[in-house]
C-alpha cells in the first residue's frame, strides 16, 4: 500500500511565497481578502447569516456573499459604512506607501 504524504498549510504556503509571481499576486490581493476575512469574523460574532447581514444593511445576499469571497471589485466606502453599520463597526480607510 503506497502511503500518502500530508503537507502543512503553511510550508506550502512558505514554499510558494519564494515565487515572485505569486508573491506578487498574493500582495495584490491580501487586502482584499482581509476585508472579507474581517467581514467574516465580526457577522460570524453576530451570529447573523449572509441574508441576515443584507437584510439590515440594506443589500442582497449576493453582495455580502461576493464581499466576503474577496471578489467584490467596486466596493464604495458606502455600502462598506452601511455594512460596519449593520455589524456596529465603523470601517478605517487610510494610505500608505507603495512598496
């Protein structure tokens, strides 16, 4: 029987960040994808459904399930307002320097 080798997250992860491709890839996206990871979290600890969240923001299931996926491209700061809203958050929006 030939056994399987199992393989962390996270030396996976190592591995393919040594790619600069992918790293750059990676940075270009990590934003987006922690604002759908914070989203995430904070409707998780309200223990509010993705219908549920629409529902009191003001939007569809749809828009919330697309933000939470990391793809909503043009997201406004007030859809993002009615959302921290809806989860009694207030988003913080500031610049930094390009890398």
């Amino acid at each position: 029987m030939k056994k399987t080798k199992v393989y962390k997250f996270e030396d996976l992860f190592k591995e393919a960040m040594k790619n600069k491709i992918f790293q750059e890839e990676y940075e270009r996206l990590e934003e987006e994808f922690q604002l759908a990871e914070e989203v995430i979290k904070l409707r998780a600890e309200k223990n509010l459904s993705q219908k549920e969240l629409a529902e009191i923001a003001g939007t569809s299931q749809p828009a919330i399930a697309r933000l939470e996926s990391g793809r909503y491209k043009n997201v406004s700061l007030s859809f993002l307002r009615r959302i921290g809203k809806a989860l009694d958050v207030i988003p913080e929006i500031h610049f930094r320097k390009a890398q």
